[in-house]
C-alpha cells in the first residue's frame, strides 16, 4: 500500500504505520489542514520508495517506531541516515511509552523529533509544521548552493584564481603580482568575476560563496 494525497505538492509528509485505523486518522487530520502526505503501511514500502525515488521537495517522515512483521521504523531510520536525507527529510518518530529510551537515542543519531502514542493532533501538527519547516530552509539553501556552483563554472581558470583571492582579502596590485598579470588585467578580470556570479562588490562575493560551505 502506498496511496498519495498531492493537495501541496511542494510539503509532503511520509506516514510509515501499519495500524490503519491511526493511519487514516493522520491523513484526515493532514488533509483538512491542506498538507500533502503519502502512506505507507511498512517499512518495506517505504525503503522501496527511498531506494528508487528522489526527494527533491520539503518532507518530513512521521515514522512508527515499532511496525509489525518485517524491518522495522529503526530500518528506516538507518536507510534514511545513509542516504544523508536527515535534514531534507526530517524524521518524528511515533513511540509507545516503552520506548522512550529508545527515541531519546535515535535523536541523539539525528532523527528531529518523536512523539509519544496516544499523541495530541496539536502536538503532532506543531512537530510536523516544525519538521517541514526545517526541510524547506534545507531545500532552499540547496537550491542556492545548486545556483552558485553553475555560475561558477562559468568562470575562466583565470577568473577562478582571482576570485579566490579576491575572497582572501588581496588587492588589484597584490592579485596582479600574484598572478602575474598588470593590474588593468586584474581589474577586467574582477569585473568578468562580479558579472558572471552576478554580485557587485567583493564583500557580496563572499557572502554568496559562503552557501558552497553550509
């Protein structure tokens, strides 16, 4: 099983539970606030998805702890770490309280939240809010960090090596010296520089290759 309700394509919430009853309860609670949200029923279902599928939009992944037969939420979990989705794809565990020690321990390995059955509605929105609202931040400063990296490859071999130490703080005489080229050279260079990677000064420049480093 593996139904899709696409109300807001760009917010998704995975629901991974195999108790049906709750899991439609989740979905209409997600559906009249107007969140998209995907179900799965096992862990199998949704390993299968996370192997051949690409998150490219802000999910997060409300995740029973203890599923029934076959792998359980902790496969998940791990499949989800290795694929290095923890931030894209925030995890909030559902748990029983047995398994609190449990939950306490997979946060500290990078799952974001987890909530305790039987859970409040607002308590769970407000982590599900929280958990999409991180991957949105997540989402955006790849899609930035994307951006930086094509304009850079526009840049000559030359206009890179200004640009680094343009970045290291050196003036027009001290990147001409360095590089061997009159300062008239360097200064067309730096304007080839600013143009391409469409900033205006180097402090901007800076900032903007800072997203290449978060």
């Amino acid at each position: 099983m593996n139904t899709t309700n696409n109300t807001a394509e760009e917010r998704t919430v995975f629901i991974v539970e195999d108790d049906q009853s709750l899991r439609e309860a989740i979905c209409i609670t997600l559906k009249v606030r107007d969140i998209a949200y995907r179900e799965f029923e096992s862990a199998a279902e949704i390993l299968a998805t996370l192997s051949n599928e690409s998150i490219t939009s802000a999910t997060c992944v409300l995740l029973d702890l203890r599923l029934g037969s076959g792998p359980s939420g902790l496969s998940v979990f791990d499949k989800i770490n290795a694929l290095g989705l923890t931030k894209q794809a925030p995890v909030i565990f559902m748990t029983g309280h047995g398994d609190l020690e449990t939950a306490v321990d997979v946060m500290r390995l990078g799952a974001f939240d987890f909530v305790t059955k039987p859970f409040s509605t607002p308590d769970l929105i407000k982590k599900i809010e929280s958990a999409l609202h991180e991957s949105e931040v997540f989402c955006a400063k790849k899609v930035k960090k994307q951006r930086m990296i094509e304009l850079i490859e526009q840049l000559t071999g030359k206009e890179k090596e200004v640009m680094h130490l343009l970045v290291a703080g050196k003036t027009n005489r001290e990147i001409a010296e360095r590089c061997k080229n009159s300062t008239r050279t360097v200064e067309l260079h730096r304007a080839r520089v600013f143009q391409k990677l469409q900033v205006s000064n180097a402090v901007e420049l800076t900032h903007r290759l800072s997203t290449l480093e978060s």
